[in-house]
C-alpha cells in the first residue's frame, strides 16, 4: 500500500509585512521596489488588492486581484536557515509569514481563514511565486533565482475573497480545494520553469484541466499561450 503524505497545514500568522517604495540596483538596472517587507504591529486592513500601506511597483509582474498576497511558510523559511541563509519576517516579500507546512504541497482553490472572527480575511491559493531578478538583487546574490527554482519552495500568492482585518498571531484554517484533480503549487512552479507537469511532458488535455482551476491570471494568460501553441503543433 501507498503511503499519502500528510495534508498541507497552516496554525497561525507569525507576522504581517508591508513593504514601502526604495531604490533597488537590478543588474545594470535602477530600479525602485517594494519588496523589501517588515513586519507590522497591530491590525492591518486587507482589500482585494491586496495590504493597506504595501507598495508593489511592478504590476507587470506583481500584484493585481489574483495575486493580490503573498505567503511564505515556517517549514521553508527553516529549510533556508538549515542551508545557511539569514532569514527573517518578509525576507523574500511576502506580505504574511505563517507557521506551517512546506508551501509546495498546498493546491490552487485551497481556502484560508485568518483570523478568528467575522471579521477575518479569506483567502484562495492561485499561484507560486517564481523567481526573478529582483529577487536575487534584494538578496545581494546574483545566483539567487536559481538557487530558488532549485529550492522548490516557492511559497504562494493568493486572492482575497473575503476582506477584512489581520494581525500577527491570528490563527489560520485551511480548507482543502474542492475541484478534483486542483494542481499544487509544486505542480504549477515545474511546469512554469521546466514545462513539464508532475514529471510528464506537458499536454494539450493537461492545460485544459488546469484552466478549470481558480488561477491567478497571469498563470491563466500563460497556461492560455502554451496550450495554443500546443494545438497549432497538431
């Protein structure tokens, strides 16, 4: 018999981050970014874009309703500080650090509660995040996004579902995604830098099952690109 790995879990929010504009040397590149977070002490409003007082400048990339937050687990962050890096509360630019469970393991439509009360926020996984240069120049090392994609701990964007009010210690549910067949977050980063879906090479009929699931809409344009490209094929 097949052992199943445990399910995904997340307790509670360890810390609520925010990040303000400040100039960031991208390779050649002057930049200004947002992705240098802290945490926030007290109640912090969050809408369906995203954190009251967060600044994210690149909206090509970053931000907008599907990707309105941004996850990073304890169980990643402890893999980091085991290989050697100096962690801390919204290193890599997530908006909430919560204890939990590595983040490849949860699945796009998984639902989570923050907070105890009605006033709560709800929030559904839609995407991992992928590695980028800005990334790697916020950690001063210019080999970061591949150590990153080596990694395999992306962490997860989410959208807001429901708005409300967070802060620091607020406990977190996790009810599991509905649909059948919803891809995890592991599933979505391989396939985004390998092309490959859970191991196998990528199929017309594997997109269009993705597209079934409630995902960010970049990861939708790009799952939309791949498989038009896949049908001209034949």
């Amino acid at each position: 018999m097949t052992t199943q790995p445990p399910p995904p879990r997340m307790t509670h929010l360890q810390h609520v981050n925010v990040g303000q504009a400040a100039p960031l040397k991208v390779g050649a590149r002057a930049a200004r970014s947002g992705i240098d977070k802290r945490p926030v002490v007290g109640p912090v409003p969050v809408g369906t874009l995203g954190l009251d007082g967060d600044h994210v400048l690149n909206t090509r990339h970053h931000g907008g309703p599907g990707q309105a937050a941004y996850l990073y687990t304890s169980a990643d962050y402890d893999w980091w500080a085991a290989q050697g890096l100096a962690v801390r509360p919204g290193l890599f630019g997530e908006n909430f650090t919560v204890g939990g469970t590595g983040s490849a393991d949860f699945r796009v439509g998984d639902r989570l509660h923050l907070g105890a009360g009605p006033d709560g926020v709800i929030l559904e996984v839609t995407a991992p995040r992928i590695p980028c240069a800005t990334l790697a120049a916020h950690l001063g090392d210019p080999t970061f996004a591949r150590r990153f994609a080596q990694a395999r701990r992306p962490g997860l964007y989410a959208r807001v579902l429901q708005p409300g009010t967070v802060q620091a210690g607020d406990p977190v549910t996790l009810a599991p995604a509905t649909l059948d067949g919803a891809p995890s977050i592991g599933d979505l980063f391989d396939l985004d830098l390998h092309g490959t879906f859970r191991g196998q090479p990528l199929t017309p009929d594997d997109l269009r099952g993705l597209l079934e699931h409630p995902l960010a809409e970049r990861s939708r344009a790009d799952l939309l690109k791949r498989l038009s490209k896949l049908e001209k094929r034949g």
